[in-house]
C-alpha cells in the first residue's frame, strides 16, 4: 500500500527535529529499566525510558504520509548500511528507511536511539531537507 506523498511543511516538521535530536549533550535515552532477576527467579530484559523529544519525533515519523506498508526490513537495513547511498535516496527509499527506523523498535528495545546515535536519523533529516525543496506545497517564501 503506497501512502500518499508527505507535504513541504510535513516534510519540514520533520526536519525541524534535527537541531534537537543533535544538540551537544542530547541524550536519547533517560534511563534503562530492567535487565535484572526479579524475586520471582525471571530475568527482566532491559528497556529503555526514552526521552519526550525522541517519542515526539518518532510519533510524527510514524504518520501515515511517512510509513512504507510494503518495505522491506532487510532491504531498507542495505541501503542504511551502504555509504553515501541516504544522500542520493528517492523520497520513496526514505520512507521505506524511515520505516525501518521507526519499526525497529518493536524488535529491538534500544534500535530508537542507535538510529540516533549512529546518525542515521540525521542523514535521513538532512536528506529530506533537500528533498522539500520540490515538496508539494512549498511556497517561494518557504
């Protein structure tokens, strides 16, 4: 299912994350919870309490006009592994990334700040910057 295509100024919510995701001292992650044996003999793994910026943009990222329902976890972890190629991206590749990005979650308590923390998620901003410049909706004083 292809979702329709994000406007410039979707496409500028997003990327107005990239100065708070990437201030000096940011950390994505307030604490770690769990990761110890409980009285009851079961082992918590740990996960973590995530600061509000991060659950705010990955909330905007996980909108309709930014989710690729067909992708392709393995092929979108390709393009993130391989240099230089998130600068060149298509806005649909950046989706399907982007979807990854936000999914992987569910698979790995933690993959929301490793995509932050690796600079993942600033090369996608960064790119999606360039690309709003022919977003629909963008306005010559935009």
């Amino acid at each position: 299912m292809n979702t329709r295509v994000p406007t410039y100024q979707e496409m500028q919510a997003l990327v107005a994350f990239l100065p708070r995701l990437y201030s000096e001292g940011f950390q994505p992650v307030l604490k770690w919870n769990g990761g110890e044996q409980g009285k009851d003999g079961l082992y918590r793994l740990p996960w973590p309490t995530y600061n509000p910026v991060v659950e705010e943009f990955y909330r905007l990222a996980a909108s309709d006009c930014w989710l690729d329902y067909a992708y392709h976890p393995e092929e979108a972890a390709e393009m993130l592994k391989e240099e230089g190629f998130v600068k060149s991206a298509s806005l649909s590749q950046i989706k399907e990334m982007l979807t990854f990005c936000v999914r992987g979650e569910r698979f790995a308590d933690g993959h929301w700040a490793e995509m932050i923390e690796n600079g993942t998620i600033r090369k996608i901003l960064e790119r999606i910057q360039v690309l709003s410049a022919d977003a629909p909706g963008r306005t010559d004083s935009g």
